[in-house]
C-alpha cells in the first residue's frame, strides 16, 4: 500500500486519501480497501476500490492515527493481507 498522496497534509478534519495498492510489484485492479481510525477502528469505517492501475481513494472524516488495509487472495487460494499505518494531518 503506497500512498500518492502525503497524509500529512490533509487537513485536520480529514480529506481524500489515494493510495496506490501492489502485489509482487504488480498494481491490483479491483480489490477492496479499509481504512479506519486507530484509536477507534469500528467508530469510522471508510471503503474504497482499486481502480485498473490499482489506485484507490479514501475520504477520511478527519485527521489522525489511520489503519489501511487490503486483504487479496491470489488465483492459487493463497491469502494476503497488508496493514499500513499513517498519520492524516498534522498530529
């Protein structure tokens, strides 16, 4: 999970968030972003895509703690999950 976009420039009360999602090297088209705070995961729960180029956006409510995560499974039924923690605004 690679953001284009610096997290710490968004504003205090949140903003839109892209990240880039790879696999192998390899963008992921299509697969299902989760994006919530950490200080309270189940409070704010934000969604997102992949597009073709494996870029999603998350508009995150407000600045802070954030987990983003991407769960895949390959062809092969293999399992992959990858967490990627990031402050959104000025701390």
């Amino acid at each position: 999970i690679v953001p284009q976009t610096d997290p710490v420039l968004l504003a205090r009360d949140g903003g839109r968030l892209e990240v880039q999602v790879l696999f192998e090297r390899e963008p992921l088209a299509g697969v299902n972003l989760l994006a919530m705070p950490k200080r309270d995961p189940m409070e704010s729960i934000v969604t997102g895509v992949t597009d073709e180029i494996g870029v999603g956006s998350l508009d995150l409510p407000r600045g802070g703690l954030w987990l983003i995560q991407v769960n895949y499974k390959t062809r092969k039924k293999e399992r992959f999950r990858s967490t990627l923690v990031l402050q959104a605004g000025q701390p």
